[in-house]
C-alpha cells in the first residue's frame, strides 16, 4: 500500500536501503516453478539464532522462513531503488507508484541532453509503434479481427447470445455490442487476457459439446477477478483467426520492451478510469483510478495535484495533462537522491559511475566493465546519452524496473534446490477447496478453480465428493448452497494441467463421502482418465521404508485419501476386499466442534460414524493416507511414514503453543495439512508463517477469485 508521506510526495513502504544486499535465495518460495520448497542444508542461516525458541527454528527439522506470494518476496526485499516489474503485477501498489515515466524524468537532464533526450523519445516511440503495428496488422488472422465477426457468447446451456466482436484499431482493445442495461456496447484489453484455451475447456462450454463441435469453441481466461468469457464462432476457420490473433497479440504484449509496457499500462489506467469514455478525466474518476491502483492518498492532496495538472482549467484531465498528473503521482525523489549520489555530476551516470553502483549497491560479479555496456545499450533511450556511454535518469529508472534490477537472483528463478530429499522435507504449495470460486456456503463450484491453481503452481488439490445422480459422484462444499460439478470433470482437468507449470508431482486430496458403488466409479475415473500419471503402487515395488523425493515422483499424481490397512499390507498382499473405517476428519461439522461453538451441543449431534471403503479406491492410496491424530505420543510410537494428519488452523495453533518441539519433531517424519476453520465463509487465509515455521509442509490456502 502506498501512502502520502506529505503533501508534497508520495512514497512507497519499502525496504531500508540496509537490506539491499539480502539475497533471497532458498528463502523464496518459488510457486511459479516447483511450488516444492525444501527445508534442507541452505535454509539453516534463517535459524543461526540460539536464542530463538521459536517452533521450528532447532537444528533436528530447520526450516525455511517463506512469504505466501511470490510478487510479495520480491517488493518486500527490492532495494529502496527496485521498482516492480510491470508485466508481472498489474496492480500491484509498488508499481502504480514507481514507475517514472520519461515526462517526469526528462526534466532532471542537464540542459544540454534535454531536447536530444526528447527528440530521441518520441522519434523512438513512433518507429518503435509504428514498427510493431505494422508487423502486428499484417497479420491475416489480425486483418480478420479488425472486420469483426458474429460470434455467440454462452453463459450456460441456456444461455447462448450473439455479439459481434471487433478489434479496435489500436490493436489492444476488443470491442463487442451488448444488449447489457445501460450499455450499448462493452469492451476488454488484451493485456487484460491470460490466456486462450481452445476447445471444450471450461464446464459452461463442455455442457453444450452436444450442440457446438470443440473446433468453433474457445474460451478467454482473464487476469484477476474476471470470469471467463466462452465463445462459438460461426465455423472453425472464424475460431481458428481469433485464437490464433489473440495469442499474436498477447505474445506481442509479452514481447513489448520496458518503454512499451510503460506507455500501454498508462493508457490501460486511463481508459480504466474514464468511466464515460468521453476521453477526459475528472476528479471523480481520478479518485477511483487511485483506488483501483491501491494509492491511499489525501483527497485534499489528490485534489491539489489534479488542480494543478489542469492546466485548461476546464474540471478534467486530457492528453497531456493526464501525463503531467501521473507525472506529481509518481515523483521518486529517493530514486534521484540515488542516482545523484552515484553520479559524478549529479545529471548523469557515466559508464564508470554505472558500474560503481552495480559492484557497490548490486553486488554483481564477473565482467562489471561489459554489463553496464549492456545495460546502457538495452535500457537508455536517449541514442545521445548512448553514445556518450551514459545513463539517464529515465534509462535509470527503466534498468531499476526490470527483472535485471530486481534483488532476486536470477539463479534462483529456475529449480536450484535438492530435490533428492524425503517428500516431507518440503513446504508443498497447496489450495484449500479447489472447485470454489467464491465464499464458501453460495459460491460456485467450477474447475476452472482447478485450472487456475494448477497454473499458478499449486502442488496440491482437494475435492470433497458426494454421491450425484445417474451413479456420477460429485464435488461441492456439503451441506451448503454451493453449486455442484461431476468429479470425472475435476479429474480431467487435473489430467489436462497437472503438469504444463511444473512436473513435480501433484496431491489429490479427497474428503471422502461417497458410498461404495459411487467410490469404485470415482477409482474408475482416476484410473482411465489420469492412466499412468496416477500413483497406483509403491515405486519400483521397493518395500515401504520412507516417503519418495519429489525427484523420483515427477510426473506422478498421489492419491490422499483413507486406506484400508496400511502399505506394509498391500505389499504383502493381505488386504481384505473390504473394510470400515472412520469417517473423513476433514468433516466441516467436526471443524466447528474443534473450534469450541456449541461445544456441548454440537458433540451430541456430531457422531462418527463407521465409513465403508471400496478396495479399488483405497488401492489408489500410496503414500499419503489420511489418518485421525490422537496424540504426538501415540503418533511417535505407532505412526507410519505414509500417514498425513490434517488439522484445523485453530488446532494447529493449540499444538504450536503446547507442544511446539513435539510438533516440530512430528513433521520431520511425515506428512502434515493445516486447513482454514469452518469459520472462513468468506474464503479468507489464515497466516501460514507460523505453522511454516514448525515445519507444517501442506498450508491449505483459500485461492478464490474473490476472496481476500
């Protein structure tokens, strides 16, 4: 969040410039790789201290001190200096305030550069734009969309209406009528989509794979809160041109430079903003633009700064104007106090002085003489500043910006790790009731919240499944107003997506409610659907000893479920045909009654009841059996490395404070979940820090699209 620190600036809450030097290293957890975070020999400089009692931190289990999100990793440990990545966050609030743009920097040239330096910008800017439009245009699947075509829009299986969508000629904003109340039309912006999925991929779209054949189907995966939007073209050829036109421009986006991505983020923001489309700006709108770039500024200093930027004195910002207020916005005096200091004459940074503040405030290594070479070429806009082999302001700012003057090392971006190490030694990238996309009582069910997790590196899933009409089980939040979907969907998708982010493997967690029959349909399911991605025996038929590395699981999907009798059982080939056993402690009536409402009340009523397992289900069952904890006593002597133990946040916390070493002890040998209470409605997070800390490996993390 940023905040006005006077009424002469605004700043960002980051870092001192102390902890510029951190690396983050293994302390990062790299969701976008692996979502695989060990807690091996590199994490042991975060728990040096032999003071420190907190749980985790001694020397039998160590632990990594990790942030849930990854964006977050970087701003908290960016140099007061580092600036977000714009094409990593959006919205993010770092981003909305720091990045300078070329307006705001160019008065801080010396006279001598300032009309070079602007002659430079705009003559690069047109060539620049004029190149990529052209290249872009001169696409026949771009030609195609800029005529516009009839497709129908569907919503569900009865809701299926035709809308003529149109490339605008600015190449970034899809156009299409809509018979929406108060609306003549509507429209989206590229940098807006994630993705194109072609075919039946989504359930609104599978639910009419009788109607529309898979070749005239797509579906535009956006980023953020906004739901997808499924279309059917007229035929396949129409389908093909707007698939394939829109991952040219989305690949086009990807492919913008950092003056690029800077202009287009300007102008997405504006036309965000400008609620009337009237191509001006007032106050209104600009009190909402703040809001939605996370800016919490005095509406007194807002309201100055738009006075002043309006300099037509007509109560709204155009062209210009708009620039010059985003320009006040976004003044980065620490930035230029920086850059002075490193500058010889406090105008601009020569090669000599580039690579001072490279060895000194960077710590980059290895030929420091050809690096600032490089940068200055890649990151200066001005072609005079370059070739006095100088640095400006603007092209400081520009550097500062991208992924090369981020603080997180470039070497920990892939998988550095040991991955060679049991499966519990490691923090494992996990979501709390996958299939919900909203709160947790009326949301709606859908796999796209598989899809989603799946791509964003989550390492494990759950499902809750009940028994659904026509003997098809089905997933849905029980005993709730949530809507349902067909586990054979769910595992589809989990098929599909398991591993196109990362090939480690993948834990399917079951709450189990089913009958027989409807278990043996699901075992059915997982069997044809995932084929020899599904764990379905001990690897290499070894005798059990220990839980396998993520190394040796790759490309394996693991069942997490109840199991009759135990791996030492199905390897000598002694389980019976079929067993009881408890009912699924993850049951939400048994979470309230761990939370202490009604106790008295809710414990008569809440009766575990014998549960009967079919064998197909339970032989699906590897590594990873459900089992209810009793005690670290009786979990130390009679618990099995295969066992995983789930525990509310609340019970968690209560064993945290009365048996932290215990706890800690405990999750060295096995496998452990923590889930959010019952009390969560909203799908809101606990924090994971504190049971990361005694080395808690599956955090379960509401990721719903509206959820905080």
């Amino acid at each position: 969040m940023a905040e006005a620190s006077n009424e002469n600036s605004v700043r960002l809450k980051l870092t001192s410039r102390e902890k510029k030097k951190v690396r983050v290293g293994g302390v990062t957890l790299l969701s976008h790789v692996a979502a695989f975070y060990p807690c091996g020999p590199q994490c042991r400089q975060t728990a040096a201290d032999p003071h420190d009692q907190r749980p985790g931190f001694r020397n039998e289990h160590p632990t990594v001190m990790v942030t849930a999100k990854h964006a977050e990793v970087e701003q908290q440990l960016k140099v007061s200096t580092m600036l977000q990545d714009i094409s990593l966050q959006p919205k993010s609030t770092s981003m909305g305030q720091s990045i300078s743009s070329h307006w705001a920097s160019v008065q801080q040239l010396p006279d001598w550069l300032k009309l070079a330096h602007a002659d430079d910008f705009v003559r690069q800017q047109e060539m620049a734009s004029t190149e990529r439009g052209f290249c872009v245009k001169g696409d026949e699947n771009i030609q195609s969309m800029l005529v516009g075509t009839l497709m129908r829009k569907i919503k569900s299986r009865n809701w299926k209406k035709q809308r003529y969508f149109k490339l605008q000629d600015d190449i970034m904003t899809i156009w299409y009528k809509s018979k929406k109340a108060g609306k003549a039309h509507s429209t989206f912006s590229v940098s807006d989509v994630e993705v194109v999925r072609e075919g039946h991929q989504s359930e609104v779209l599978l639910s009419i794979a009788d109607v529309f054949p898979a070749d005239r189907c797509f579906t535009v995966v956006f980023r953020g809160r906004r739901g997808n939007l499924d279309l059917v073209a007229e035929s396949a050829e129409e389908a093909q041109s707007w698939i394939k036109g829109l991952r040219k421009l989305i690949e086009n986006l990807e492919n913008m430079g950092e003056r690029e991505k800077l202009d287009q983020w300007i102008g997405d923001w504006f036309k965000k903003a400008d609620k009337n489309k009237d191509g001006r700006m007032n106050f209104k709108e600009v009190r909402d633009l703040l809001r939605m770039m996370n800016v919490d500024m005095n509406e007194h200093h807002a309201h100055r700064l738009f006075t002043m930027a309006d300099k037509s004195q007509t109560g709204a910002l155009e062209g210009d104007e708009f620039v010059l207020f985003y320009k006040m916005l976004t003044q980065r005096e620490d930035i230029l106090k920086i850059f002075q200091e490193f500058s010889s004459d406090g105008q601009k940074l020569s090669q000599t002085d580039l690579e001072e503040f490279l060895r000194e405030e960077q710590l980059e290594g290895g030929d420091i003489h050809h690096c600032a070479q490089e940068l200055i070429e890649c990151y200066e806009p001005s072609d005079t500043a370059k070739l006095l082999k100088a640095m400006t302001f603007d092209g400081f700012l520009m550097y500062l910006g991208s992924a090369e003057g981020s603080i997180f090392s470039p070497q920990c971006r892939g998988i550095f790790q040991d991955m060679s190490q049991p499966l519990c030694h490691y923090f494992i990238s996990s979501s709390h009731n996958t299939y919900l996309m909203e709160d947790q009582l009326r949301g709606q069910s859908s796999v796209e919240g598989y899809i989603r997790a799946l791509n964003r590196g989550c390492r494990c899933v759950e499902v809750d499944c009940w028994d659904g009409a026509n003997g098809e089980p089905i997933v849905y939040h029980g005993h709730t107003f949530t809507s349902k979907i067909l586990f054979k969907d769910v595992v589809n998708a989990l098929g599909k997506y398991a591993f196109k982010v990362s090939e480690y493997p993948v834990i399917l967690s079951i709450e189990n409610h089913c009958s027989v029959d409807q278990q043996r349909v699901m075992a059915q399911h997982l069997k044809h659907i995932l084929g020899d991605k599904l764990l379905k025996g001990m690897l290499d038929g070894r005798a059990p000893v220990g839980l396998p590395t993520p190394e040796e699981l790759k490309g394996k999907i693991l069942l997490k479920a109840k199991k009759i009798g135990g791996l030492e059982e199905s390897f000598n080939g002694t389980v019976e045909d079929s067993l009881t056993g408890e009912a699924s402690e993850e049951d939400e009536v048994a979470e309230i009654d761990e939370d202490n409402v009604y106790r008295e009340s809710i414990r008569r009523r809440v009766k575990r009841s014998k549960q009967r397992l079919s064998k197909e289900l339970s032989d699906c069952v590897v590594y990873c059996k459900s089992v209810h904890f009793r005690s670290f006593k009786h979990a130390r002597i009679h618990s099995k490395f295969y066992e995983v133990a789930s525990f509310t946040e609340s019970k968690a916390r209560k064993h945290l404070r009365e048996a932290g070493a215990e706890f800690v002890r405990h999750n060295s040998r096995q496998l452990t979940r923590v889930y959010p209470t019952g009390f969560r409605t909203d799908s809101s997070n606990f924090n994971p820090q504190e049971m990361w800390n005694a080395g808690c490996q599956i955090g379960d993390y509401n990721r719903k699209i509206t959820g905080p």
